[in-house]
C-alpha cells in the first residue's frame, strides 16, 4: 500500500468513526495535556467522566496549578497510576512559573511528559506534525502493513508514521489515527503481540498497586497515625512495600507518626 492509498483509507474510515471528545472541542494546552496524561494505560470511557469531573474542580491552569496535591489526588480518585496526578499538578506549576511551552524538548522537560505525549500536543495544540507511537497507532500501521509478521519494532513503525502522515492536517490526521486504530481493536483485530514492545498490564486485583491506591484514598481525608493506616489497609502483607513505594515516588510523607499526602 502506497502513501496516498493509506491516506485515503484512513481519511475514508475515520469520517465514519469520529469520536466527539471534549478536550478535541477546545484543543488547548491545558485540556490536551490533562487529557494526555489521563489517558495514558486508562481506556476513553472512563477519561470521559473523570475528565468532567477534574475541569469542574480545576477549571484553567492556573486553578490547578494552585491547589493543593492532596485535593488533586481526591479528584483523580478512580483513574488509578497517582504518580500521574502529582506530575500533572508539578506540570501545572512548572508551566505557571516558567510560561506555556511551544517546541518538544519544553514540552518533555515538564514532568511526566516523555516524548510520545509531547509529540500528541504538538500535533493537537500547535499543530506542528510530529510523528510518534501509542496503542490505537500501533494497531493500525500492524493492519496494513505487518498483517502477517511478530516482533516488530517501534522503531519500523515510526519510521512508517513519518513517511505517512499528512503534513498539512497533523491534528486531524492523528485524531483518525486514533478512532480508526480503537475501532480496529474494539473489532478483535488490534494485534497487540505484534509488537515487540507490548506488555500485557497485570491486574490490579491482588498487586500492590491496589493497596497503593487503597492508602491514597484513606489519606485524601486527612493525615493518618502510621497505626491506623496499616489497619485500616487489613495488615495487609503488601502494605510495607506500597507504603515505600509511594514515599520514594513523593506522594506521601510521614513525620512523628502520622502519615499524610505530601502538599
């Protein structure tokens, strides 16, 4: 399949396909970088609502920038993977303090930013054509031009997102990519084992990042005598290593017995 044909073809498919999202409504820095980091290892659907939910408590940058990392944390309750939170809010600051960043190595230097993220808000934001990989992308290059191969690299991929885009329309161009990739899968065709870099997420039943966020809800109510939160937790054999992980990580903090969400 040639360029022009697999423009066509995802052009054609994605008019069928269109998602309405808010933050494509009103594709500013602010609601493209909350939506990015929401939507990193967390489906569409529950984004949707936890999106809502954020910009009615933080309603601009600044708002968010702000507030307190405990009532951050209270909001994003549900989403899961809380680091994500604090980097946001550290985001937030950062963009506050220093002014909106316009290229992609600003953009990576915010935290919880890595280049794949940076390169979603150059195309979104700015409209800047920026090549990169994630999920729904993957699915659609493996449909048209690995169908029968294994193990194959990010790096054969983003070669062929390059040598593929559409310069003039890199926002729209990238949304298509991502409806069409999501209703391939949704289909039973995304293929993931394709991918030499894919990782099937373990479940969250049972690990220690449940128990990490079993503490961060507790603590969103208030600070905690140590005692009482490993109660609390069921003495749980996990606790010990989801308490340090979340220490080491800068979400909690613990002083004179008592355990709180670092402000």
């Amino acid at each position: 399949m040639d360029r022009q044909e697999f423009q066509d073809t995802v052009w054609a498919t994605a008019r069928e396909l269109y998602r309405a999202m808010p933050w494509r409504d009103d594709p500013s820095l602010y609601h493209v970088l909350v939506s990015e980091i929401m939507l990193q290892q967390t489906q569409v659907p529950r984004v949707m609502t936890k999106y809502a939910e954020f910009m009615r408590a933080f309603p601009a940058l600044d708002s968010l920038a702000s507030a307190s990392l405990a009532d951050v944390l209270g909001v994003w309750q549900g989403l899961g993977y809380n680091r994500r939170a604090k980097y946001l809010h550290l985001a937030a600051k950062q963009i506050v303090e220093r002014g909106e960043p316009r290229t992609l190595e600003e953009l990576v230097a915010l935290p919880g930013v890595g280049t794949n993220t940076a390169a979603a808000i150059m195309n979104y934001v700015y409209r800047v054509p920026t090549a990169y990989i994630e999920t729904n992308i993957r699915t659609v290059y493996f449909h048209h031009f690995f169908p029968n191969h294994q193990q194959v690299s990010d790096k054969e991929v983003l070669q062929l997102v390059r040598d593929t885009m559409d310069t003039e329309h890199p926002r729209e161009w990238f949304w298509a990519l991502m409806d069409y990739g999501a209703s391939l899968k949704s289909r039973g065709l995304g293929r993931l084992s394709t991918s030499k870099h894919y990782k099937k997420q373990s479940p969250l039943k049972g690990s220690v990042r449940e128990v990490r966020g079993q503490i961060i809800r507790l603590l969103t109510t208030g600070p905690m005598a140590a005692k009482v939160l490993m109660h609390e937790c069921g003495d749980d054999a996990r606790y010990p290593r989801a308490l340090a992980g979340l220490k080491s990580d800068g979400l909690i903090t613990e002083a004179n017995g008592m355990i709180r969400l670092t402000n």
